[in-house]
C-alpha cells in the first residue's frame, strides 16, 4: 500500500514538473549534448518517437533515412541494452540526460516489477512497449513521455 502511495505521490509531483522541463531550446540543446554521450545514433539522423497507451507508452526511435542501417543498427544496439536495464529497474541512462528529477522517473524506478518492458524491431530502428497494471505508473510513464517529447524538441514527437 505505501509503494503504491508513493508511487501515486511521485507521478503526481512529476505531472507538476512536466511544465518546467523543457521547452527551451537552451535546455534543448543541453540535453542534445548529454545525450550524445549516452546514445550511440545522430540524434540530428534519428526520430523518437512516444505513443501512450491506456497500459503504459510505446517508445520508437527511427532513422529519419530507412536506408542508412548504421543508424538502425546503432539504434537497435542502445535500445536492447536499455530494455534489459529498464526491466531491471536501472534508469541510469535517461537520468544522465535529462536529470535524475525528471518526472516520473523516480516512480518508474521504484515500480520497475510491476512494469512490462519488451522490445521489438522496427524497419527503420526499434521499439520498447511499456505495459503495467498500476494506473500510477502508467501515469508515471506518461508524464516521463511528456518529459522526453518537451527536452528532445526537433528530435522527439508524440506518436
């Protein structure tokens, strides 16, 4: 009960950051450093992609050119990899690039087991689908796609 409780507290206090995030293209372009030394792809190369789901989100990140397989490989290489640590509860990653205050972060973290993540690929990348039971990490997991889609600007869209 109390996991849950701070689950629902975490994805609540995560909604309210999810304005100050990013926007900026200051903050922008902060996290397109950051993430250049985490992601192996061109972020200037690649689309990422977040659908929501009434179960969790879809997460698909493409080369914008279906023909270039470097890209592809690279993007499927990292997203496997964070698959196995999202699974596992490790955030690490997403943490390094937009902060270990990103909403909902903390709640995805702490709810890791009751969190589905699986990925497949895509003709042009790869996809991790995110599928959980527990209605305050889907909206953990919403507010953490929203996070993303604001800090990425040119690089990420809602899908």
């Amino acid at each position: 009960m109390t996991r849950t409780r701070n689950a629902v507290l975490a994805a609540a206090a995560s909604l309210a950051l999810v304005a100050g995030c990013g926007d900026s293209p200051d903050r922008q372009a902060e996290v397109a450093a950051k993430g250049a030394s985490v992601m192996p792809f061109d972020l200037e190369r690649t689309t990422h992609r977040f659908a929501r789901t009434e179960t969790g989100g879809v997460q698909t990140v493409v080369a914008d050119n279906p023909a270039d397989t470097g890209q592809i490989t690279l993007i499927r290489q990292h997203l496997r990899l964070e698959t196995d640590r999202f699974s596992r509860g490790d955030y690490t990653d997403p943490g390094r690039i937009h902060g270990d205050d990103m909403p909902g972060l903390a709640a995805l973290r702490d709810g890791a087991a009751r969190i589905t993540v699986t990925y497949r690929d895509d003709p042009a990348g790869g996809v991790i689908t995110y599928t959980t039971t527990d209605q305050a990490l889907v909206t953990a997991l919403h507010a953490w796609f929203d996070a993303q889609v604001s800090d990425h600007g040119q690089h990420a869209e809602h899908g």
